[in-house]
C-alpha cells in the first residue's frame, strides 16, 4: 500500500486505513502488503491517467501473488510496470 493509494481509495469510499476491531480488520499502513481486487487497482491506474495523480497512486504489484487471470484486463508489461520486488 501506498498512502496516496489509501488516500485515494478512501475517496472513492472505501476506508482501507480505519481499524474495524469488529470485523479483526487493523487498518493499513504504506508499506502494508494486502490483497487488492482487481477493479480498484484498475480504477487507480485510470485515474493516474487522466487526473495526473502521482503515480504512486497505484499500489506495486507482487506478480508471483498475481492471479494470471488479470492478464485477461492488465498486459503483463503495465503489470511489469508497477511490479514491487519481493
């Protein structure tokens, strides 16, 4: 995670740094790993496109944690792109 990711993705609604004790959810941190679903990552690179958000606005990628299915909407060289290594 990055935190112009976490920013970003709690303006689109979804608080990702808010801890929920309820539901065993402590909140993230830049630097966290997590597993992001695919629309929200796309969402993120979209807007880094056309709001000129930093490109730090979309969080690296862990391609060996990658389901290969996203290659069906990501090409692996915009995936390379934003690979974080492990």
């Amino acid at each position: 995670m990055t935190d112009e990711f976490l920013s970003f993705s709690r303006e689109q609604g979804n608080d990702l740094v808010t801890p929920r004790p309820e539901l065993e959810f402590p909140g993230l941190d830049p630097g966290d790993r997590w597993c992001l679903c695919l629309g929200r990552w796309i969402e993120a690179l979209e807007a880094t496109q056309a709001k000129r958000l930093p490109e730090t606005t979309v969080p690296p990628v862990v391609l060996e944690a990658t389901n290969e299915a996203v290659l069906d909407s990501v090409d692996l060289e915009t995936l390379e792109s934003h690979s974080y290594d492990v």
